[in-house]
C-alpha cells in the first residue's frame, strides 16, 4: 500500500520568513532521503520565490493569479502534476503572505475530497518579530491599518503552531516579551524559536510538524469585508528587468543597491513596505536582497559572489501604497540603478495592482 503524501503548509505575513523556512525544511526532508516539492503560491506571476527554490534544485509548481483559497484546483493541479515526474513524499505549501483563512479553506476540503492521499501536518505559522513586537505590544510607529492587522491576526488564530523566526536578531528580552504576547493572547499553540536564515532549531520544527493536524469541528469567524479591506490595502507589484553593461557588474552589489534604491523613494512616499524582494541572476549565479519592513536593514539573504555584463532582475514588491505610484518609484529606482551601473536596463514585464477581494472555492463550515 503506497504510504500518503505529507502536505505541510506553512502560512505567515510577507517577510515573515517562509521561503527561507521551507528552504531548510526541504534540504532537511531531501537527508533522510525524502522526495520532496514546493508549491508557490502568488497573485500574480513572475515570483522571486519560485525562481529562489528552484535555483537551489527543489521541484517547485507555482500557482499564479490568485491565492490557495480562491484557486482550489489549481493547488490540487500543481500537486497532480509532480506525479507525472516522482511521486513527492513531501509537499510544503507557501501560500500569499496577505490570506488567511486556510484551514477552512484548504486544509479541510482537501481531506473531504482527497482522503487518504494526504497526511496533514499541524498548520505552522511563521511571526515575523518586527510586525510581532509592533503590533502584539500595541507599539506605535509606521505600520499598516487595522484591516491588515486584522489579516496578521486571524492567521495566528487559525495556526496550529507558532514560530517566531529571526532568533538570531532577537535579546532575550525581546523573546520573551513576545513569547509572553503570543502565550495570552493566542493560547493553547506551541511556540518555537528559529533561525530560518541559520538554521537554529529548524530540526525542533521538523519534530512538530512531523504529527498529525488536529481535527477541526468548528472554523474561526473571518470578516471577508474587513479583510478583502486588508489585502487591498497593499499596493502589489512584480516585475522583470534585463540590466546590461559593457563591464561587468557585482549581482550582489547590484541587487541589494535596486532595494536600496526602491526603499529611498518609499522613504519619501511614507509608505510602508510590507515585504520587497528581488532575484537577480546571470547564468547559474544568483543573488537575492530583502527588506521587510521601514525599520529593519536591507538583507542580502543569498549571496553569489559573481559577476556578469547581463543580469536578471525580478522585482517583487508589496507595499501600502497605490500601485501606479508603487509602479513609478521601481521604474525610477530602475533607471537610477542602470545609471549608476553604466548599464541599459530594460522592463520585460511589470504588473502593479491591488489584490481583488478574496472568494474561496471552498469553505468548510458554510
């Protein structure tokens, strides 16, 4: 009898860490000799994430245009077709940063309708410490509107297993103000500590989520308006770029200076990042820098330490802000970074939008 496939999805708000996360989850699985593939999950196409993963050799299937919850069959489709290839014995699952909702939405209509095919991990939730110590303290500063904390808020009720990541960026002081936070106001979940980035107790993750998701009688309330309000909140933008030069220019200088440049015109807009990424690449190098909020640090999270006279560039941004004025400051940032690199850049694609309200599939319980 063929053993079930494991779906473990992993939620969380943009920036929080996912990608990374299910990164080291995978080289974890992939040791103990675990076939393992990775569904992306975006509202549009031309992910950074989906180029990411597969750059490090993992068998990904991206679901563009929507999210899990409003693309059912599609998520069942990309999972279909891995076994076209190599029955997977592991599925990890990043759906949008901005959806909540899941378990109703995803989770269970995936029991009701696949059955035994799928053994079904806790539902893990991933907190990034910078919206966490903002928003569960009560702390003032730049941010995001109530509807989108709301979004941040229903993913934590909903989750099965809390993990704060960026241990290492975390004083002790800082861990337990938030463990404190979560423990009173979400009670009843487990919280871990992690370092996606280095590592630190990723294995203790993998020992939770090697169980079994609890059963659900009874589904969270969700306010589709005040949360259709929270993702719309959110300028959406992904775009390619072809950057050439007669010399050849650092990646890593390159992608880090494109987010710099992009965080400078925000910086005058006032508007607050929930999550910027970009991926460039020449051939099989690949460079990738992160900023995940107005008060943290641009992060070069993968490093190539290689040089070409053509790159890449995919430009994921994801900000409050209207999408035309999102759309203008990484056009102007584009040119600036071209200049300066004494180069030619070219936009193969751009997209800007707001995200449409969310209408699931399916949901359990109505």
């Amino acid at each position: 009898m063929t053993s079930p496939i494991r779906f473990i999805m992993i939620g969380g708000f943009l920036g929080a860490g996912k990608t990374t996360l299910i990164s080291r989850l995978a080289r974890h699985y992939q040791t103990q000799g675990k076939h393992v593939c990775v569904v992306t999950n975006d509202q549009a196409a031309g992910l950074v994430d989906t180029e990411l993963l597969r750059s490090q050799g993992l068998d990904v299937n991206e679901v563009a245009g929507s999210c899990f919850c409003c693309n059912f069959h599609g998520l069942t489709d990309a999972i279909e077709a891995f076994e076209t290839h190599q029955r997977p014995d592991i599925i990890l699952a990043e759906p949008v940063g901005s959806c909540t909702d899941l378990i109703a939405t995803i989770a269970i209509p995936m029991m009701e309708q696949l059955g035994e095919k799928f053994v079904h991990s806790p539902y893990a939730v991933i907190l990034k410490p910078s919206h966490g110590l903002k928003i569960l303290t009560g702390g003032e500063g730049r941010g995001f509107s109530e509807q989108a904390e709301y979004i941040f808020r229903k993913q934590l009720e909903e989750s099965e297993l809390i993990l704060i990541n960026r241990i290492d960026e975390l004083s002790e002081q800082q861990q337990t103000q938030l463990r404190d936070c979560v423990e009173d106001q979400y009670p009843g979940r487990p919280v871990l500590f992690l370092s996606a980035k280095t590592g630190e107790n990723v294995e203790a993750v993998c020992d939770s989520l090697a169980g079994d998701a609890a059963a659900r009688e009874r589904f969270m309330d969700v306010d589709y308006d005040v949360y259709a309000e929270g993702e719309a909140e959110l300028g959406w933008l992904n775009a390619t770029v072809a950057l050439k030069s007669s010399v050849p220019m650092s990646i890593d200088r390159v992608v880090v200076r494109i987010v710099d440049l992009i965080r400078a015109r925000l910086e005058t807009l006032d508007a607050e990042p929930a999550h910027l990424k970009v991926f460039c690449s020449s051939g099989d190098a690949v460079g990738v820098a992160n900023l995940v909020s107005s008060n943290t640090a641009t992060t070069l999270s993968v490093a190539s330490q290689a040089e070409g006279t053509a790159l890449t560039l995919i430009i994921n941004a994801r900000v409050s802000l209207d999408p035309e004025a999102l759309q203008e400051s990484v056009d102007s940032a584009v040119s600036a970074l071209a200049a300066e690199f004494t180069g030619h850049a070219e936009m193969q694609s751009i997209e800007s939008f707001r995200p449409g309200r969310p209408v699931p599939t399916y949901r359990a319980g109505t």
